[in-house]
C-alpha cells in the first residue's frame, strides 16, 4: 500500500490544535473546543493502521515501537524538561513536587493515569497543571501498544483478506464505545481519562484505511462539509460540563472521519491543504505540546489570572515560535535519522529513564521546600494547608460508622453537637475544636453532602451520577438518628452555601425558582424535621473567601517564588455576590426559630475583607480556610466570625454575628 503524502489531513491537524488552543485560552464562542483532541484520536489511528497495514507480514514491531519513539518522545521530554526548569522558578514546593511526580508518568506512558488518579475536589485546580495536557499522549502510547500485536495477529489470520482485520476493528470499536457509554453514566472522570472509553475513536479512524474512496465530486464535497459542520457544531456547542466522551464524542469523529474518508478533490479537503493550515499542521503536535505549559505558567506568574487579549496573543505567538523551533530542531533532525531500530529503542528508552528519575526526584524532595522561607513552609502545598489531625472519634451507631470528633472529650462533655455540611464545615473544624474545649461541648463532623439537599432539592452533579441518590440517602439516616438520639441538643449547619447558588441546584418537582431560594426551601424542611424544644439548630453562613487563589501569591511575598499578583480581595465583589444567600439564610432563621451566625460581618468589617489575621494568611484556595492556621489565629478566627455566639442562651435575636457578639463566653458556665 503507497503512503503517499496528504496534506488535508495536516491541515486537520491544524484545525484539531487551534480548536484545543482556543479552548484553552477560553476564547468566547468555543466551549467545546476540547474536541480538538477526538480529532486528533482519529487522525493517530488512520495514520498508524494505514502504516501497520502496508507493511504487511513485514512487520518488525520493534523498528514500529523505535519509530513511534522517534515520533513521540524528543520533542515531549524537552517540552518535560522546559516544565522541570519554569516550575523551579515560579511553583510553590507543593505543586513543584506534583509536576514532578506528573512528569515521570508521563514520561513512562502513563500520564493519564496520573491525572485521573491526582485530580479531585481538593487538589490545586486541575487548569493549573503543567502537563496537564499529556494524558492525551498517554493514551495514545497505550493504544500504539496494543494496536500493531493485534493487527499482527489479524494479519496473519487474513491470508490476502482484509476481512479479518476490519472485523477485528469493528469489534474493537463496539466493544470500547460500550465501555465508554457504561462509564460516561457511573464514572465520568475515568471515562475521560481511560484508553479503553477512548480506542473506538482511533479505531474508526484506522477503519478508514479500507474504506472505498468516494468518487463523486458531489459527493465528495456533501461529506467534506459535513464533516466541516459537524466538528464546528461540537466545537460551539459542547461544553466541560456536559458528559464525554459518549455520545457527545460522537459528532467530531463522525466530523473527522468524513475529513480524513479517502475521496477526489473537495473545496474542503483543498482549503485544509492550503498553506497556512498546512504548516500549522505540520507544527501541530510541537504546538500542542507547548501552548499548555506556556499558559498554565503564565497563570502561577499573574496570580492564576487568565491573560488579557493582548497578553494571550503575545502567549500564543510564543508558543508557536517554540512548537516551529521544536518542529525544525528536535523533530525533524531526529525523525530523518536512520539508526537501528533497537540503537533508536535504546537511546529513547535511556532519555525518558533519565527525564522520569529526575521529575521522581523533584517529588521525592516534596518540591525543594528549599527555595522558600520557613515562613512560607506552612503554605507550601494544599495537603500541608488541609493538615489538622483530628483529636478524636465517635462511634455514631445509628448512622453505622465513626466520625471525627473534636471539642471537649465526647465521653465527658456536658454537651454533644453534630456538624453537618461540605468541606466548608470541614475547614470549620479546628475552630469549633476550640471553641467546643472552652463551652464543654463536643462536636462530630457529618460531611457527606450540603444538609440542604436530600428532599425536595438536589443538585446536579455530572461528575458524580449518583449524587442526588447519595444526598438523598444520608440526609434520610441523619434525620432518622437525630430522632433517636436525644443527646445531640445542638446541629449546626455549613456549607458553601452562596458558592452552591451557582451551580445546578434544581426542584425534585421540576418547578423553576431561584437557586438561593431553592436552598433556603431545602434547610426549610430540613429544620422541620430535625428541630425539638431540647435541640437548638443553627445555620453557619459561607465564609468570605477571594474566589480566586491567593495562596501563591501570599507565598510569593515571604520567598523568591516570581509571582504578579496581589493578595489583597474584592471587598464589594465578594459583599455583592454573598448578600442574596445572607438575606435568604437571615429570613429562614427568623421564619423558623432557628440561629443564624453571619461570618461575613466579622471578617468584613468596614466593607473591608482581610486575607490575613493575626499578621497569617488564612486561605487554603479561593474559598477554603487553612486548617494548619495558629491556634492563636483560629481563635481570633472563631471571634471574628461569631463562632461562640452558637452556644449563646437568652438572646433575643435569631440572627447573630461576630458585630453582635463582643465577648465569646456569653453563655458559658463551664469556665
């Protein structure tokens, strides 16, 4: 079979990686510009079946792996290494280590693997990893293992028959769409990350290898558009939030595989052969590899900030100039080089040991806490901020597990109190520790999910399919324990609760309202439920937070860590958008009985909200407070943001706060 030259498909390249760039820059118009990748899917299988196909019995698996070696990995370990030496520069130690340890997956093969298993809710926002982008290569990599010892095995089977091997082809391409359906319902996150949810998408293009040409020239141009059409509708109207890959993949390798479908001349197939498209496809796989780092560093720089229009063409035109260098440099040279195959194995082997172990050394060395002040040593990674050794458990019988406990000794307090909420009533924990040792009150901390939702509110959650039913679920267990145990005389409640206000929070009953009210209507039945004339209920308002990380940048101004940035938030932003949620929270207390305690009075004082208390900065991330914070600073904490005002007797007001409350020992007897 002659491997003859298509510069169509280069300019579909050019196409797939502007697409990708767009998107990352989160250029207007394009939300699923992360299409670009599936594109890029379909092209890899056409081309390495086409390649596998027309040597024939003539395959030598070792001189492929040596040729995709050759391919793949010198422009991918200088683009590895470049990250290594930027992150020196600008990465606290906590993220440093993770490029590290992201940098020998990747190296090995494997950098999907490293994302799907080290990107969570708590970990640093998944847009500000370096090699982020790599999974996709890890994919790949897994695919071109598999790939040519099957065709092989086919091969041999077909006997001057193309038969075989189209039907092993087809069945690949079943069986992984099916998986990729099965997952995108249960486990999206590893659906987007696995090879098997993602080799149908190569497979339909390696399908494309015996595929009949189309010969009409209508028809040639009816399918080219199509394609065309199909991969901008995708491009426009997908978006992250939506379930992929599945049946939204569906429409761009559709789109693709009616691009790359052998055919006579189309005005498609001539405008992606032009040439601008042309050498941008060329360059597309340097280009693709080097846009990502260049904007994810340049965000550390700014403060995670995205660049300005101008800022991000000055970015853009720097990762091409680097993609063209590293085209004309690295890849070319080293692509022409005729060596033995097992001398090419050899040597790429050896580099990417070498670029694998250094990265592995970085994460071993926790990111060279080093290069920072012991002052910053506290904020050098988000494991180290969330720190705080829980003091105690709880067996809790009714709800059939134990849960952290804290306060006084729960086998000695002279009162018992549930915490119930998110990770916001978790970053809350190290206060009420103190504050429940000073009032004699233990607490245990319940955080499945946000005590608003679970009967006649839900939230929808892509990510997690099964969230509604899991809410649901334990908020019927928690009510039906505190029913029975008429020892828990205090429930408090937290959660993000402005931060959930924009997100997608929908009636059981389908009934369209605002998503604050809808919120206050979940606490609403919740308070029905759970509230006794022996058992208090109060509601913990969100605290303040930035709304973007400032952590770096705090950071920044106690090392040598290049940061362009300020620490300082937006007062008024942050009180004009947690006003709405206040107000709801205030009126519930007041229609209901039940305690409202308002921290954004305390932590805003003057209109003005501090990200440093007692001379500490106090954010984990854009809206979570550090749990390794002093005791000194928790303490100041807890008073501004009225805290102790929860164990309160006699007042006359519902709502309280830190401007309300002067004294913390309003109702303690224990002292």
């Amino acid at each position: 079979m002659k491997l003859d030259y298509r510069p169509d498909i280069d300019g579909l390249r050019a196409i797939a990686v502007i697409a990708v760039i767009l998107f990352h820059f989160s250029v207007p118009g394009l939300p699923g510009g992360f299409v670009g990748v599936d594109i890029f899917f379909v092209i890899s299988g056409y081309l390495i079946t086409r390649l596998l196909v027309g040597q024939g019995h003539g395959l030598s698996l070792m001189a492929f792996y040596a040729g995709r070696m050759r391919r793949i990995l010198p422009a991918m370990l200088v683009t590895i290494c470049f990250s290594l030496v930027a992150g020196w520069f600008l990465l606290l130690p906590g993220d440093y280590a993770g490029l590290g340890r992201s940098a020998a997956y990747s190296t090995v093969g494997l950098g999907n693997y490293y994302f799907l298993w080290n990107t969570g809710y708590f970990d640093r926002e998944a847009t500000l990893l370096p090699l982020l982008h790599l999974w996709s290569l890890g994919v790949e990599e897994q695919f071109y293992l598999v790939w040519p010892v099957l065709l092989l095995v086919a091969n041999r089977l077909a006997r001057g028959t193309p038969l075989p091997i189209i039907s092993l082809i087809c069945v690949v391409a079943l069986i992984s769409l099916s998986i990729s359906l099965h997952l995108v319902a249960i486990a999206p996150k590893q659906a987007f990350y696995v090879p098997f949810s993602r080799a149908w998408e190569l497979a339909l293009g390696g399908l494309l290898v015996f595929a009949a040409p189309i010969r009409g020239r209508g028809a040639s141009e009816l399918g080219a558009l199509a394609g065309i059409c199909l991969i901008a509708a995708s491009a426009i109207w997908l978006s992250p939030s939506q379930p992929f890959p599945g049946l939204n993949a569906l429409a761009p390798v559709i789109g693709a595989v009616l691009l790359i479908w052998p055919r006579s001349q189309s005005m498609i197939s001539a405008l992606l052969a032009s040439a601008p498209l042309r050498t941008t496809g060329k360059i597309s796989y340097s280009l693709y590899l080097w846009h990502w780092p260049i904007l994810v560093f340049f965000r550390h720089f700014a403060g995670n900030a995205m660049p300005s229009a101008a800022e991000a063409s000055i970015l853009v035109a720097a990762a091409w100039l680097a993609a063209y260098l590293s085209w004309r440099v690295v890849e070319q040279p080293l692509r022409r080089l005729r060596t033995p195959p097992s001398w090419a194995f050899a040597a790429g082997g050896a580099a990417a040991m070498f670029v694998c172990l250094s990265g592995n050394a970085i994460f071993e060395a926790g990111g060279f806490t080093s290069r920072i002040s012991k002052e910053a040593e506290a904020m050098r990674s988000l494991d180290v901020m969330w720190g705080w050794p829980c003091p105690q458990t709880v067996s809790i019988p009714e709800l059939g597990s134990t849960f952290c406990a804290f306060g006084a000794r729960w086998d000695k307090a002279s009162r018992h109190a549930m915490l119930w909420g998110d990770s916001h009533a978790e970053h809350l924990a190290p206060l009420f520790d103190m504050v429940g040792q000073r009032e004699n009150t233990a607490f245990f901390l319940f955080h499945d999910c946000p005590a608003a939702f679970g009967e006649g509110v839900h939230r929808q959650f892509p990510e997690l399919p099964l969230y509604r039913e899991s809410c649901a679920s334990s908020r019927k267990a928690v009510v039906s324990m505190l029913r029975q145990r008429r020892d828990l005389d205090l429930v408090v409640l937290s959660a993000a609760w402005t931060s959930l206000g924009y997100t997608d929070v929908v009636a059981d009953d389908g009934r369209q309202a605002d998503k604050v009210l809808l919120l206050r209507d979940g606490l609403r039945s919740l308070v029905k439920e759970i509230k006794s004339p022996d058992r208090r209920v109060e509601i913990i308002g969100q605290v303040p937070g930035p709304g973007v990380d400032l952590t770096s940048c705090a950071a920044m101004r106690e090392s040598t860590i290049l940061r362009r940035c300020s620490t300082t938030m937006d007062s008024e932003q942050i009180l004009r958008v947690w006003s709405p949620m206040v107000t709801a929270l205030g009126s519930l207390a007041n229609e209901n009985g039940v305690f409202f305690v308002d921290p954004l009075k305390g932590m805003c004082p003057n209109r003005q909200c501090a990200s440093y208390v007692n001379g500490e900065f106090i954010y984990r991330d854009g809206s979570h407070l550090r749990r390794n914070l002093r005791t000194e600073t928790d303490d100041v904490l807890a008073r501004r943001m009225g805290l102790y005002s929860v164990f309160a007797t006699g007042l006359e007001q519902n709502q309280l706060s830190a401007a309300d409350t002067a004294s913390p020992h309003t109702s303690s007897k224990s002292h």
